[in-house]
C-alpha cells in the first residue's frame, strides 16, 4: 500500500503542500515511501550506531514520534532525500528528544543541519512539549557548536553510551 506524501515548510500533520525557494530543500513528514532512502541516509552519515530498518519503519508509524525529511527536486521532478530528523515524544511529559540529526555526506556544509534543528523544534513547538533533549558524541564538535550556537545548555554527561564506549553529552533548549 502507497503511503500519502505530506509537504510543508513547518512539520505538522497537515496534508496541505508548500513550496519553498529554489535552492531549500522541503521539509516533510516520512512515509513509508521514504523508508528504502532512510536506510540509505542512516547507513551513509553514521559510522556506528545505525538505526535498523525496523526501527525506522517504527518511528515513521508511530504517533509518539515523528520522522522529518529534507528533499530537494531534482532533474525530472525527482525528490532526493538529503536529511532526517527523528523525535520521540513521552506521555506525560511536555520534554521532546531528539534522537538523531542525519545529513548525506554529499551536502555536509550547506546548513542542513541548522534547517533540521529548526524543523525539529517546531515540531516540538506543535506538539505542545516545553523543552527539546538531545544526545551527542563527546568527540562530535560540529554537532556540539550547531546544539551550542542555537541556545542547547549541556546539563550532563553519559558515560559509555553509544557502542564503541563514547560518552554522550546531554543537552536541553526551552522552547
């Protein structure tokens, strides 16, 4: 079954579509449709600590989560997924996690990653939650400057968190 392709410039769970400025990419909800490219994106930005692609399917099914892309038109009206961001979401807390942030090694330096941070906080904003959390290798400086440069305030350390026994640094915005 064909899943519904849902556009927007702000991620809701709208079906309305919008169109962005030539050269932005659109950011969108996931579907099923995006799972294959996913895979591709989470197996080509990270070394280590992949997610599967069950968990993907997950995440892009699940109403406490929500999985936003980044595509760009290509030639022939081709959609290219060139970024994700994945956020999780508990009942009973008004706090949004920011599982992961991944952009195609092809278009690292072209702020992709300051456009998914800013997706993800207005889905935050959407669903209500108070603050945004995130996770970040210790050895990850550009992950650490964008988290720092946007107002994230480190408030603790993960000792031996991700697999090779790298420490996370937890950080937190207020939104």
């Amino acid at each position: 079954m064909a899943s519904e392709r849902r556009t927007m410039t702000v991620p809701t769970r709208s079906a309305k579509s919008h169109k962005k400025s030539a050269g932005t990419p659109t950011i969108r909800l996931a579907t099923l449709d995006d799972l294959d490219a996913l895979v591709a994106l989470e197996h080509a930005a990270f070394a280590s600590d992949q997610a599967e692609r069950r968990a993907i399917r997950h995440a892009i099914r699940s109403a406490s989560m929500s999985v936003l892309v980044a595509v760009d038109d290509e030639k022939e009206g081709a959609e290219v997924l060139v970024a994700a961001a994945t956020l999780e979401r508990r009942r009973g807390t008004r706090f949004s996690r920011l599982s992961s942030i991944a952009v195609s090694p092809t278009r690292i330096g072209r702020g992709l990653g300051t456009i998914m941070l800013q997706a993800a906080e207005e889905d935050a904003r959407i669903h209500a939650c108070a603050a945004l959390r995130l996770e970040v290798r210790a050895d990850n400086g550009a992950g650490i400057r964008l988290y720092e440069r946007h107002g994230y305030k480190r408030f603790a350390v993960i000792e031996d968190y991700y697999e090779d026994g790298m420490e996370a640094w937890r950080y937190e915005k207020a939104l």
